[in-house]
C-alpha cells in the first residue's frame, strides 16, 4: 500500500503522521486489497468557527476508487469522521464484490 501524507498551509509532523497512519490501518483490516491512499490535511484561512481544519483521503482499490473528506475545528476530529466514512464506503465496496446470493439467469426462467 502506497501512502502520501501531506499538508496545505500546515506541516505534518510526525505525531501527525503515526496518527493518520494508525487510523488508516483499520481501512486495511477490513479490505487488504488498497492499492493507494493519498491524504491531504489542511487549514482553511476562512474566518469561520467551526470546519477550518480539513482532512481528504483518496484511496484506490482494486476495482474502484473512493474519495471522502471532513471538516473539524480539531484536525484530529477531522480525520477521525474521515476514517470513519472511509470505513463505511471500504464495507460497502468488498460487500458488493462478495454479494454471492443473487440468482442465475437460468433458474429465473
């Protein structure tokens, strides 16, 4: 699994990087065929109170690609509801590639 972790307007440090990295590992527990993830966190120099800080992830698997992110005043939050949504999207993908149960053209006859 290729893994690239960088930062827009802020640096990543390497508490940052084991974070994410120990996050991501539970993307590959459940589906170990991630061929690539790039994650790109960054702060917004908006005003706003809420969702300066954002996380996105873009992670190619074999048989698709799939893109989430989020918005947090904590970064750390950010990327916690974005593993998350990652997670969800990573069950859904490998449940459609093992949905066995549907029937064969021929019995429907």
């Amino acid at each position: 699994m290729n893994l690239t972790i960088s930062g827009h307007h802020l640096e990543v440090t390497p508490a940052l990087r084991s974070y994410v990295t120990g996050k991501l590992d539970r993307i590959t527990r459940h589906f170990d065929q991630v061929v690539d993830v790039k994650v790109l966190l960054s702060i917004e120099n908006q005003k706003e109170k809420e969702g300066r800080q954002k996380a996105e992830c873009n992670i190619h698997v074999k048989g698709s690609d799939m893109f989430a992110e989020s918005a947090h005043e904590d970064l750390y939050a950010a990327v916690d509801e974005l593993v998350d949504k990652l997670d969800r999207q990573v069950v859904r993908h490998k449940d459609r590639l093992q949905n066995h149960h549907h029937e064969s053209p021929k019995r429907l006859m």
